[in-house]
C-alpha cells in the first residue's frame, strides 16, 4: 500500500442555499473518490472489477427501498408499505439486496415502478406545499434536524448516481454491453 493522507468528508448541509448545497454535494462526492482510493498501489487501482455480492436486481430493489423510504417514510412519515414493513432487517440488514435474487425481472420492475409512483406524488405534493423548502416529519437520526426537499432530492440524486456506476460495471460482467 502507498501511503496518503487521510481525506475528511464532510456531509453536506441539511438545510442551505441552493448554491452552497449544491457545492457541497459536489465536495462530498470528491472526497468520496478520494477515500475510495486511498492508500491503494497502483496494480490495486488498475484491477478492473472488485469481488462484489451487488446484482442488477439488488440495485433495482435497494433503489425502491430508498424511494419508498426518502418521500413516504422520511419526507411526509408514512409507515413503510410492503414488502419493507415486514422484512426481517434484524435478520438481514441487507435484505432487499440478498431477497432480490428471489423475485423475477418483471416483480423488481414492479417494485421499483410501484416506489417510483408514489415517490413523484409525495414530491409533487411537498412542493405544492412548500416548494424545495419543505421539510421533513422525520428527522436526521445524526443531529435530530430536519431534511429539506431540496436535499432529499440531492441525496436521491447521488444515490443514483452511484448505483448506476456499480450498474455499469455489473452489465458489463453479465453480458458484456457497455455505455449508457
């Protein structure tokens, strides 16, 4: 391993001005890069794929979960709606990524489509109620504030961002296609 500094990530701000919270998720994800590859030789960062339990239908079940959780759960404090309200997460705290591997193309899809909906009406309803300033029932488990719109859907943002890259390589070991 080389040695490098240790990179400090600061979490970007729950509630801010477009312009700095904006800035700030870009530093957030800056400095995500940097932690990732810190301390690695360079044959490490040149290994093309990392042992990975990740799938395709993980990601597409994990990204209903987060749906469902950021509007309905967090944003207007809906209870979670199946199948999340009765998954064993003591069990598996990783259960919507493991119990994927259960569920056929067409009930992922369903799943994802199902979150997808009713994430844009609870977005559609917290801006005609307050626009990206409206803020959340519940609240930040790390400093009890509440989360604006605003970030929810830059946090949304990220999450996809990121998911579509562990998406890319996963392709691309499956079946070879690449790209967009």
């Amino acid at each position: 391993m080389t040695s490098s500094p240790h990179t400090e990530r600061t979490d970007p701000p729950l509630t801010a001005d477009e312009a700095s919270t904006l800035v700030a998720f870009l530093d957030y994800h800056r400095d995500t890069l940097r932690m990732k590859t810190e301390g690695l030789t360079a044959e490490q960062l040149a290994q093309p794929l990392a042992p990975s339990t990740l799938t395709l239908g993980g990601l597409l079940k994990h990204v209903a979960l987060n749906e469902a959780s950021w509007f309905g759960e967090v944003l207007h404090g809906r209870p979670m709606p199946e199948p999340w309200a009765s998954a064993d997460w003591e069990a598996d705290r990783d259960w919507e990524l493991t119990s994927a591997r259960d569920d056929s193309p067409e009930e992922l899809r369903r799943l994802m489509d199902v979150s997808v909906g009713q994430a844009r009406r609870d977005i559609d309803a917290a801006l005609a109620e307050g626009g990206p300033e409206f803020r959340s029932v519940k609240l930040s488990r790390k400093d009890g504030q509440e989360f604006s719109l605003r970030w929810i859907l830059l946090h949304m943002i990220e999450e996809y961002a990121r998911h579509n890259g562990h998406a890319d390589l996963l392709r691309e070991a499956v079946d070879g296609v690449t790209g967009e």
